[in-house]
C-alpha cells in the first residue's frame, strides 16, 4: 500500500534516465508529483515502485533565453514561472496560466513538466504552452531530441511520452518579437464538484490595423489538446472586429464539439463561454502586443 | 543524499537524520516521528492547506510532499515560530509569541484551531514575501487554506494587525469589535479564548496527536455498494498477513450489535445474510501493527454482496412497492404541525402562491477527520479518546456494544477540529474498542478523508412543497407545506432534524391557519442527521424564496412584507407557543433594512450595472430566519456542572459538554468569573471527559450557552455561597460583610486568599465544590401546544451580489448580518460564529453539494467537495441585537445556529433581485444562470 518503495534524486538527466530503466519495478519521474502522488494513492494510476525526482536537476531548473528562444526547464516551480519577468515578458499567457495552477503552496511544488506529462486536455500550463509554437526537449538513452508539444498527447491522461525511460527537460517557447503578445483566462464552475469548465491562451501578431498572425488553444476541446486552426483561419488578416469576431465564433461551433459532462457544464455552456473567452483573451492580447515594457 | 537511506533534514534549526521509510509524507515524518504534531492533516490530498510548512523559505502542503523530498531542507513549522519574533506591548513588554500568533488569538482568528498552524504558516509565508499585503494579496496567498469555522474576516484582520506590527513595531491594532450593550464586569466583554495559546503554537493536542506505546492502527472494511446481503466474507487471507493482530467480524460483537443516537438501528457491522443499507457500511474490522499494513489487509478481505435494488430519493422510499430498507418500512415519521384551517385561510386569501423547492445534502467538512483510540486500563476498564459533541451517549453506545456497565467505560474528549453536529454520532469509537478488547493493545483508528466523507451523517437533503395564500395587504392567511425529507439509511437524529425543518416551515411569522406534513424516509444514501441549522436551513430557503415571490406577485416592498407578518411578543407560533418575551426579529429586519438602505442608497432591490463593466450586475436580498434554543419538544433539557476552588487559589469549572470550536470555554469562563468576581484567567475550564466531569447532555441545538451556561452561574453561585458560610463561620463575621476579589476573599477589611480557604476547607474535610443540575424550562412535545421551545434565536440579513451576465458567475459583495441573541456573553467567539455561518452559507447558497448517485457518493474527496475558501469572504457587517431571555444566563439565548439560516435566501432572493432568474434549488447553478438570460434574450 505505499505509494512508492524507493525514492531517488538524480543530480544529472543521464543518471535520472539510468534510474528509470534500472529499477526493479515500474518507474516514473516525478516532478511536484501534485497530481500524480495522489493519483497513485487513489489508484487512478498503477502502482509504482521507484519515483525518479527530478526536481534537482540542474538542466531542468534553467529559466533563461537560448537564443531566439525563452527556455522553461521541465523542473521549474509554477510560481518561480509566474513571477518571472521573462516569462512574464515573452510568454504572458503561461506566466498567467501558471497563477491560476492550484494554490500558492502547490505552485511552489508544481512543474510544468509534470502538467504536460499528466496529459490532461484542460491543463492551465500546458494550455498556455500550445498557444506557442512550443518545442518540448526530452531525454532518454538515446540522447535529447526536440518535439512539438502536440505531439504528446495519446488521450486524455495519456501521455505520448515513455514515461518509464524518458523525461521532459524543458520547453524552448519563441521570444517575443514586435507586435507579439499572448493572453490566458478560463472560467471555473465552483458549484459541486469545482473543476475549470474552459480555458483558452492566444498567441497574437499585430499591425497597427490587422492581426497577422494567431494561434488559439482550447481546453478541453477533444481528448487532446490541439489549436484552433479554424477559428484562427478566420482573424488572420482582419482586426479583431465585431465582424470577425462574430466569424470566429462561428468557427468555433462548426470546428469544435464540446462536450457535456454533468459534473463540469453542459456543451451549450461551454460554447457560450468560448465565445467570452475567445473576445476576452484576444482583447486582452491586443492591447498588450503594443506594450513593449523593457524586461 | 550521501547515506541513500537517510534523510537529513533541519526542523526548526535542529537537524535530524532519519532512515528513509517508503511511501513517507513529510507530514508523517514529522508528526509521528518527530512529534511536532502542530501541522495538521485533514484532507490528505493537497487541498486544504493545514499540513502548510515552510520548506527552504517556502510554504509547502506536507501531506503530499514526499519525506524523501525534503533531504537537505531546512523546514519550519508551527513549533519553531516564536523563535523568530516577539509580539511587543503597549506597556514596552514582550508577549513570546509571533505577532501573527498573538493576533490570530486577539482577533478571535482561533475557533475549533485545527487549521490554524496552516493559516499562520500560510501567512508567514506571505509577510515574508509581501510585508504589507491587501486584502487581494491576503486572499490569493490564503486561496487553499481552508477554515470550516470561516472565521476569514477575523484572519484577515489577525494579519493585517500583524503586519501592522511587524513593519513598525508597534504593539497589535485592536479588533473592531464591540461588548454586550448589557455587559457586566467580564460577561459581555471581550476575552481571548483559554485554550487560544495552545492552538496557534501547535501544543493544542488533538486525538490523532497522541500515540501510546504499543499502539495498533486500525482500518474498516466498508461496503463499497449502497445496498444489498452480505453473502459471504472472508477474512482468513487478511489475518494471516505479518502485521495484522485482529480481524473482527460482526460475530466479534460481544454486546448490542447496533449503536444509533435515538434508534438503535446502524449495525456496527453487517453480519452474514444480513443487510447493506448503504456504501459506507461496516463489514469488518482490521488492527494492525501500521497503518499500510491494515490498510493492505482490507484489500485481502474478500466480500459477496447479492445486490439489491437502491433507493436513493425519499419520494421513490415512499412508494408501496419500494424494497424495505428497515423492517418496519421506510417511514421514519411522519410529523405534522397543524393550526387553524389551511383551507378556510386559503379561501380568504387574495392571492395563493404554490411552490416546490430542493436542497442537497450537504458534508460537515469539519477540518479534523473522526479519530478514535481505545485503551484498555490495567484494571480493564476501556478509555476512548475522541472528539465527541455527546460523551456520555458515547460512553454509553461503547458500553453496550461491549456488554458492560457504563461505567468500565471512560470517555476522554479531546479537542475537536470541528463539529458543527457531524460528530455526535458513533464514527470510530466503537470499533476501536472492539479492537483494543481483542488485542488488549492500544488502538487508533483515524478515518481518512473520503472515509469521513462517505460514513458520518449529511445535512438531510429535502423537497419543500409550500403553498401560501395571502390579503392584498401581504397578510399571510394560510402556509402549507409538504417535506420529503432523505435521512438516508438510518435514522441518527432524523426524526428531530425533520420535525425541526416541519415546524421551522412557515418561518417566523404570525400565521392563522398553518398546516406541515413531513414525511421523514429512509433510503440508500449515506445517513443524515444533525447539521447546523438542524433542519431549518432547508425550510428557510423554501419559504424564504416564497415569501421574495409573494412580495412580488403583491407588488410589496419584500421587506415591508416580511414585517407586516413578523413574530413579535405576544404573537402565536404555528405549534401554538405564545411567545412571552425575548422576540427580536423585528429589531433585526429594521436594523438590517436600515443599513441596506444606506449602503444601497435606496432601491435595494433594482439592479445597478457596475460603472465600466455594463455585464456586471448588482442588487441585494433580504430574508429572514428563526431557530429554536435546546431540545424542546418535551424532551428533558439538562446539564450538569461542578465549580471547585482549587489548592493554588484558582478555580476549575467542569462539565462534559463539548467544545467543537464555538467557544464554550470562554463562555462558562465568563459566566463564573462573574459570579466568583474572578479574573477569567483564575478560571480553567475542563470538558467532556466522563469520569471527571458532569453530563452537561448533547452540544447540539445552540443550546450549552444556555443550559450548561446556566448550570455553571448555578454551580458557581453555589460555590460562592459555600466559601461565604465558611468564612463566615470561620471569622465570625456576618455573610453579607464577605466580599471576593481577584484571588482573595475580604473579611471584615482582612484579606484571605483564596488557596488558603482551600487548603482550610480541605483539612477539615470539606470539599470546596459546589456541583449543579440546571433543567431547562419545560416543553411540550409537537402537536400539544404550549410552549415547544423555551426559547428562541431571531435574525434578519441581506446580501448584495453581483452576477456576471456574460458568464452567470455570482459573487457575494456584502452581508448585513443581524442576529437577536439575547445577550452577547462571549462577543469575539460571536463574531467568530457570525462570521463562519455567514460564510458557511455563502457555501450552501453557491458551492456545496454532496453528489450522490445510485447511492454511490461522487464527492468522496475535498477536492469534490468545495466548502467556500477565502476568496469568497464578502464584507461583513454584523449587527448584535439582544432581546434577553429572562431563564438564559444573564439573557443569553442559542446563536450557533441561527447564522447560517437567512443568509442562504439572501443570496439567492438577489441574483432574482439582479438578473431575474429564481432559484428553486442550492447550489445556484451559474450555467442555469447564464442559459435562462440568453434564453430570455432570444439569442439562443
């Protein structure tokens, strides 16, 4: 009945690695383990035998710019993510979906690496990480190879990862150029058993007359996540005007099937709210492209 | 980690290496290994905040943060945080306590305690981040703190003094709160809580704190399926597994085989062949050396159920062909209140309204989980320690499951985390009794969260049908009402909470004609019994939400309404109570409307959108409550107390009536302060401990202020008598020239102290006690007339709410809040239960609901189960209203209760007020919200 026989924590990527394959049983790396302690403990996940803790690696805890690149390392703490002047700079909408991760005693646990990995399709962070043109970094034996972050989803929970012999090390979201800007708000039902009904980030490029470019996460919108390409389709080249916004709106019913879940909201509900949110987070992120504050 | 099978860890500047154990939280690691049972657990699962540590300058939630985790931490707890700071004083001294510690305890932050370390080491956290926080700031750092006893205001306010303090170094801002308008010397003033220190270091001990030598830990095999026989059970695997001592089966039983408060009718466990009524029943029982290992062995039992049909709404238990549940039916009772003619009252009327009206089930959620250890003495007999609000009904339910005399039984109350009536039913005592008689070791048996959630009794989910008729003038003619009432498998206090929602079901107003049948069914779903409110909660939002439609279908101001029927003194309740004196309910409702009034300014009810955000819309809601004080109905309303001098000068009141949090002990400090002319710090007050303390009855119905406040005034009275004449004869001087200060008796212009009257009574034989059994006035049962209650609470409240149109999300701004509580005694454990009812029905009005389906409970784990948290705390504007009881001590009446009751209505009479959507059912559903304005809109 103990949620785990052995707990370790590897100082370096290759020892976490040789960790997870040289276990005597199934083994999984940890990060906040917010999520997944307790699914262990409540037997929604298998048993476990060995944690893999990679919170004190220190390539997984790195928070800097590579080159045209913001990296966020797997490892790092969701309040360290939102108080970041970086990320709060060239990544506004994680730096905001990271705020609303639990509680502050959880946001000093959780990792955006464990979020991904969890593989929920209404995950605040990962969310937020789809809106950029996210390159996930993950190790294994072989080595490290980069993957776009919609790559990872199998369905809901599942991840596409080999969680028994790899792990994320990190995120490599494109540094905010001029015009760019990015927003993330969601909408909580605290009636009855409180689960986020929507979440929704855009990522934006803007003229001073017309969106140039946009990318749009929903969540949940299918068993994985995946963007909003339709609804995007229908602001690229327009301002965000009552008419393309009503387009958009549009777009989201005739591309999207929300569904009704009787805990969370029924699929009338959730439209409705897409469109809020959709006028909310593109609102936002308009006005924002042309706050070029300084870091 | 150099020794991979260590753990090195520095708590509270000391550092400890610790071997590893697999699968340990730190929480674990340090309150049973180190025993710094300061940080709490109450939910296990990372949302409540009370297990909140500092770990690396950080706060952590300990229950799910791996120990290994923590190699190399340096961590702070609740123990080690006096170390870091002094509280400084007005007179240049230095209080040893961190200034959130000191005011948390001066601002009355501090109720049942179970959350506090959580909520200063959540605070502290913050001040160290953030030294002078906003409320904004105070509520997002506080988001997952959870606090059942609500008092947010008052620790909001706790850590802005703080700050206050630690930024300059002055001594703490005092709270805002006001004394009794009829205070004496100490009653009626404000006083910290006696056991306040304890709670906000981490030395307040709770039963889950202790551990005995030997000690065995045990677990319950539950049913797992709302209904069916029990065909075969298997416990042989489970036995054999190392570490398990006992697996109990009901044939283990060696006395009564049921316990239940009023009807014996809830197995301690289902026998073979018999019958499963609900999924939390108990099959068997297992001690083992770890909690893992018993934990394990439940998974070895291996059970047959035949499944039988599941009832699981009381109108489905009332039909003719339903399966029984019990074997005289599935009715509980059926209660009637009967006055005038219905009909005749319906026929005069003008207009006649008629409605049907839902209310869940509802979870306590008290922030401590039932814990129960059982041990046996050498001499044999059996000592529980447990947080009950009846220990002598424990004492007794353990005798008889025993088969012994009560008295080789001794129930040791501890400090409860929480009650609010989900702890006057048997959790766990018994079978940790069962279990320490098997083994002759001492056992614990600590539920977790989703064991608490699933076993002990609900608030009673209801179906209110009301009908009214009414004159044009809003002169109601004639209230009748209809109540199914689920009091799940069995029956706990069921009939009591039913009656209460029965004769509560017109509300407080003088009605000629009433008739109420309530029918009280049994079924599949997890128990119900007594909850805060008992009952009248469900009915005061049934005819609450009535009386706001009447208002309009009159086209009545809703409070005029209200007023042109209000109980008043001389009035007649629907039972036939001539209501003598002590009616403050319409002191309540002008002092309320008046304040709305002037917030509002003027039309209260019509909806103002918010300057900027058109969508956001505001409008307030006015209801109104009453709430019966003690048992009544012809039940015998006792309570017994003792007030002994003690050697050392300082006195020692005693009764076993509980402390959930509410803040007894300051009361009955207070009352025997006063009659003694004591400071109340001369006074201890020991509670619920059957060998030493007398049976001061169930703390339920808002009922120890008056009755168990009454037998202490008496008591004390008495004692002060007794040191009188024995002063008198000792000096030879006249009673009347004895006078008693702090300490000290004055003889004559000698002073005595008090300690030597002690040690002088003492050698020559004589007990300087004096014991007590205060009887409440006489009641009549239900359907006779008379006086049913001895007396009664009034309150009036309004809310204002603001609801967003664009998402049918509903905040709640503001809450008047007026209570008639007799006399204020206690006015900062006051504050503290005005606060956590207004909060608490802030819960029921717009969170909580208790999902069951098919019997199977869905919200089996906090995280399902939302109790408000911080962030919803609205202002608060509490008003006293005290209209004494001539009987209540010193004029106190009942209050625990009747804070909860308006505010639920409240609520929902302003989203009607707001955006015109009225709701039938609790919790307000934001996506009904939303769905029925767009629907109106025509945009859908």
């Amino acid at each position: 009945m103990n949620i785990w026989q052995k707990y370790v924590i590897p100082h370096s990527i290759e020892e976490a690695i040789h960790f997870l394959t040289s276990a005597p049983g199934p083994a999984r790396p940890i990060g906040g383990g917010t999520d997944l302690l307790l699914e262990i403990q409540q037997g929604h996940h298998p048993p476990v035998h060995t944690l893999v803790d990679v919170t004190r690696i220190p390539d997984l805890l790195r928070l800097e710019e590579v080159g045209a690149h913001l990296f966020i390392g797997a490892a790092v703490p969701v309040r360290v993510i939102t108080e970041s002047p970086l990320v709060r700079y060239h990544a506004t909408a994680v730096a905001e979906a990271c705020g609303l991760i639990g509680g502050p005693q959880v946001r000093n646990t959780a990792t955006l690496g464990g979020n991904v990995a969890h593989a929920l399709p209404a995950a605040d962070g990962m969310i937020s990480l789809f809106a950029f043109d996210t390159q996930v970094e993950i190790a294994n034996d072989g080595g490290r190879r980069l993957q776009p972050i919609h790559t990872l989803f199998k369905g809901p929970g599942q991840s596409a990862l080999d969680l028994s012999s790899e792990i994320i090390v990190g995120f490599y979201l494109p540094l905010r150029q001029s015009g760019q800007s990015s927003a993330f708000s969601r909408v909580m039902r605290p009636q009855g058993v409180a689960l986020p009904i929507l979440n929704m980030a855009v990522w934006m490029e803007r003229d001073d007359r017309v969106i140039h470019d946009i990318h749009i996460a929903i969540g949940p919108s299918g068993p994985v996540p995946f963007r909003a390409t339709r609804v995007e389709h229908e602001l690229i080249g327009h301002p965000p005007d009552s008419i393309s916004l009503q387009r958009a709106k549009e777009a989201i019913h005739q591309s999207i099937q929300f569904r009704s879940s009787a805990m969370r909201a029924g699929a009338a509900y959730r439209h409705h709210l897409s469109e809020v949110l959709l006028e909310e987070v593109i609102g936002k992120a308009w006005q924002r492209a042309f706050e070029l504050e300084a870091v | 980690m150099s020794d991979p099978n260590l753990i090195t860890l520095t708590v509270n500047g000391r550092t400890y290496q610790l071997p590893e154990v697999p699968g340990e939280m730190l929480a674990d690691l340090l309150r049973y290994r180190l025993k710094l049972t300061g940080t709490k657990v109450a939910c296990g699962e990372a949302e409540c905040g009370a297990c909140t540590v500092i770990l690396n300058g950080e706060p952590v939630l300990s229950c799910s943060f791996p120990a290994a985790k923590a190699d190399g931490a340096d961590i702070l707890t609740i123990e080690g945080l006096s170390d870091l700071h002094k509280t400084p004083t007005a007179d240049g001294q230095l209080i040893p306590l961190h200034p959130l510690q000191q005011s948390f305890i001066e601002y009355g932050a501090v109720q049942c305690g179970f959350c506090i370390p959580g909520q200063i080491m959540t605070s502290y956290a913050l001040l160290e981040r953030n030294p002078d926080p906003s409320e904004e700031d105070i509520k997002y750092a506080l988001k997952d703190t959870l606090c059942r006893c609500a008092g947010y205001p008052s620790i909001i306010g706790a850590i802005k003094a703080a700050a206050f303090t630690l930024k300059t170094g002055q001594p703490l801002p005092h709270p805002p709160i006001d004394p009794s308008n009829h205070a004496g010397r100490v009653v009626g003033r404000i006083q910290p809580r006696p056991d306040a220190i304890a709670k906000v270091t981490g030395k307040a001990i709770y039963t889950d704190d202790i551990q005995f030598e030997n000690m065995l830990h045990a677990r319950v095999k539950r049913a797992g399926v709302p209904s069916g026989i029990l065909r075969k059970l298997n416990i042989e695997k489970a036995r054999k597994l190392p570490g398990v001592v006992a697996v109990l089966t009901a044939k283990d039983i060696p006395g009564e085989k049921n316990h239940g408060l009023v009807i014996p009718d809830w197995p301690i466990m289902v026998g073979i062949d018999e019958q499963i009524r609900t999924v939390g029943d108990a099959l068997a029982i297992v001690a083992a050396e770890t909690r893992q290992i018993a934990s394990k062995a439940l998974d070895l039992i291996e059970v047959e159920i035949e499944p039988l049909p599941v009832i699981d709404h009381p109108v489905k238990a009332i039909q003719d062909d339903a399966i029984r549940i019990h074997k005289n039916g599935n009715l509980l009772k059926h209660i009637k209140v009967r006055k005038g003619d219905v009909e005749e009252g319906f026929a005069q009327a003008d207009v006649v309204l008629e409605h049907t009206y839902h209310t869940p089930m509802h979870d306590h959620a008290f922030m401590e989980p039932e814990c129960s250890i059982a041990r046996l003495t050498p001499e044999g007999r059996m000592e529980i320690y447990v947080g009950s609000q009846i220990p002598y009904s424990d004492r007794n339910q353990v005798a008889r499951a025993l088969g012994v005399p009560e008295e080789q039984v001794r129930i040791i109350g501890q400090l409860i985390g929480g009650g609010f009536g989900g702890k006057e039913d048997i959790a766990g005592q018994i079978h940790a009794a069962l279990l320490a008689r098997a083994t002759g070791r001492p056992v614990k048996l600590l539920f977790d969260r989703q064991e608490s959630l699933i076993v002990h009794p609900k608030r009673h989910a209801t179906q209110i049908r009301v009908k009214v008729g009414a004159k044009k003038d809003g002169t109601l003619t004639a209230v009748e009402t209809e109540l199914f009432g689920d009091t799940g498998a069995y029956a706990s206090l069921g009939e009591k909470v039913l009656t209460r929602a029965t004769t509560h079901s017109s509300g407080p107003y003088e009605i000629p004609n009433v008739k109420a049948d309530c029918y009280a069914m049994y079924t599949n779903n997890p128990p119900a019994g007594a909850f805060r409110g008992f009952g009248v909660m469900q009915s005061a939002f049934a005819i609450e939400s009535m009386m706001d439609t009447l208002a309009e279908v009159l086209h009545m101001d809703p409070v005029e309404l209200r007023k042109k029927n209000a109980l008043k003194v001389g009035s007649i309740t629907n039972t036939g109570q001539v209501l003598r004196e002590s009616v403050g309910l319409m002191e309540c409702i002008e002092r309320v409307e008046a304040e709305m009034n002037r917030l509002s300014g003027g039309n209260p009810f019509i909806p103002k959108p918010v300057e900027g955000a058109p969508h956001r819309l505001r409008a307030w809601g006015f209801a109104v409550g009453y709430k019966n004080t003690g048992l009544g109905g012809g039940a015998p309303d006792k309570a017994g107390a003792e007030v002994e001098l003690r050697r050392d000068g300082t006195f020692q009141v005693r009764s076993s009536s509980a402390e959930l949090g509410q803040g007894l002990p300051t009361v009955l400090q207070l009352i025997a302060a006063e009659e003694l002319n004591q400071n109340p710090r001369q006074i201890d007050v020991l509670l619920m401990d059957t060998d030493l303390t007398p049976d001061g009855g169930p703390t339920t119905a808002s009922r120890q202020t008056f009755v168990t406040g009454n037998a202490v005034r008496h008591a004390a009275r008495a004692l002060r008598q007794l040191l009188t004449s024995e002063l008198a004869e000792r000096y030879d001087v006249p009673p009347q020239e004895i006078r008693f200060i702090e300490g000290l008796a004055q003889v004559n212009g000698k002073q005595v102290s008090l300690s030597h009257l002690a040690e002088q009574m003492l050698e020559s034989g004589r007990q300087p006690l004096a014991s007590y059994t205060y009887w409440a006035p006489a009641t009549r049962p239900l359907g006779q007339g008379g006086d049913m209650h001895f007396a009664f609470s009034f309150a009036a409240q309004a809310a204002e709410v603001e609801v967003n149109t664009l998402t049918g999300e509903v905040n709640v701004l503001r809450l008047i809040i007026a209570n008639d509580v007799g006399t204020a005694i206690n006015p900062l454990g006051l504050r503290g239960q005005i606060e956590g009812g207004a909060i608490m029905g802030i819960g029921h009005a717009l969170t909580e609901n208790f999902i069951v389906e098919q019997g199977r409970v869905i919200t089996d784990r906090l995280a399902r189960y939302r109790m408000p948290s911080i962030t919803l705390t609205p202002e608060i504007i509490p008003i006293v209203v005290e209209h004494p009881v001539t009987e209540g001590p010193f004029g106190a009446k009942g209050v625990g209760e009747i804070v909860l009751i308006p505010t639920i209505p409240a609520i929902t009479n302003a989203i009607y007020h707001a955006v015109g959507v009225r709701f039938d059912r609790i919790p307000v559903d934001q996506e009904k919200i939303l769905l029925t304005l767009k629907e109106r809109s025509g945009n859908y």
